[in-house]
C-alpha cells in the first residue's frame, strides 16, 4: 500500500481525532462545566496564541523542509507535522471546551462562609500520625485547576465533600483508607474589582 494512503499518527501522540487533550480529565456526564472569568481568560489567551502566533511559525518551517526534497528523513518536516498534529489537536480541544464552558464569578460571594464555586478553603484533619493536618485548597473549574498550586477541580471529591459546608461544619470524605472526618476553618472568595 502506498504511503500517501496511511493515517499520519505517531505512537503515543493521544491524537484520536475528536480534540481530546489526554492531560485533562474529562467532564462527568450531566454536569456543567465551570470556570472562573480568570481561567476563561487564560484558556481563550492560549487559543489565540496557538492560531495567531504558534501554528503558523510552524507551518512556515513545515513548508520551508518540505522544498527541501526527501521528506522521508527530513527531520524539521517530520517534527514539524508532528508538532502541527499536536497543535491542532490542542486547538480543537480548547474550542469545544470554551463553547461549553459556563463562566461562574466567585467575587459574588465575597464575605460567604459558605464553601461554592471558587472558594479558598482552609480544613482540617487528622493525619496518618494522628496529628492535625491543617491544609488549604482553592476549588476551581476542571481546566484550570493545578494541584501544584493547591488548586482542585470542583469535581474532585475533596471539593464534593467540602461544597455547600460553612465555617466550622465537619463532613466527611471517603478515602482508600477509610472516612475521613473534615473540619472547615476558613472560607475565603477573591473581593470583587
């Protein structure tokens, strides 16, 4: 068979041809998916710098190592379409995901101590070594939280367990090693601008 009828795919580039980014988890099905207008911003800056800047520095080098001859062993063509597979896959992921998402503003609820949509939470609980273990989180929407930067998803079951609780309620988290009893100390919301 010739080589111009086969499917360009990489082992292990995760393109499956409907957008998916393998490193964010997908949306459960019948819920919404939340994020704050700061996460909305950042996703939609991302977009417009893959359209406008990124992918066509790459189409350049593509067509650039394409008059070259022999793509066979070109290695700046065949880097460059793996990049631009890469790229475009990212570009569609990040369209379907801001046509559905649903911009929530946690600046409302300034002043609450009620734990919803965008609240830094600061918990306690008792650890493995039976002292307390004080920890602080910020519940955010699935494509732009980072755990690194003590940031959730509003789906995580840390999040579930702590959303609708006020200041002072103890709930309760299933872990792999057992139920965890949860005090909530502190509820904080960004003020508004």
């Amino acid at each position: 068979m010739s080589k111009a009828f086969t499917r360009e795919t990489d082992a292990g580039d995760g393109d499956d041809g409907d957008g998916d980014d393998r490193n964010t988890p997908h949306i459960p099905a019948g819920t919404r998916n939340y994020i704050t207008p700061a996460g909305y911003a950042r996703l939609r800056e991302e977009l417009f710098d893959l359209i406008d800047n990124e992918r066509p520095k790459v189409v350049e080098i593509v067509h650039w190592a394409a008059s070259n001859g022999d793509r066979s062993e070109n290695g700046d063509y065949l880097y460059g379409k793996k990049r631009l597979r890469e790229i475009d896959r990212r570009i569609r992921f990040l369209t379907q995901r801001l046509e559905i998402a649903e911009v929530t503003d946690p600046t409302h609820h300034f002043g609450n101590d009620q734990v919803f949509f965008g609240a830094t939470v600061t918990y306690a609980y008792v650890g493995a070594d039976g002292a307390d273990v004080e920890t602080t989180i910020t519940i955010l929407g699935i494509d732009e939280a980072d755990s690194a930067q003590g940031q959730v998803s509003w789906v995580s079951p840390i999040a579930r367990a702590l959303l609708k609780s006020h200041v002072g309620d103890v709930v309760r988290l299933s872990t792999p090693g057992g139920v965890q009893q949860i005090e909530i100390l502190n509820v904080q919301y960004p003020p508004s601008h």
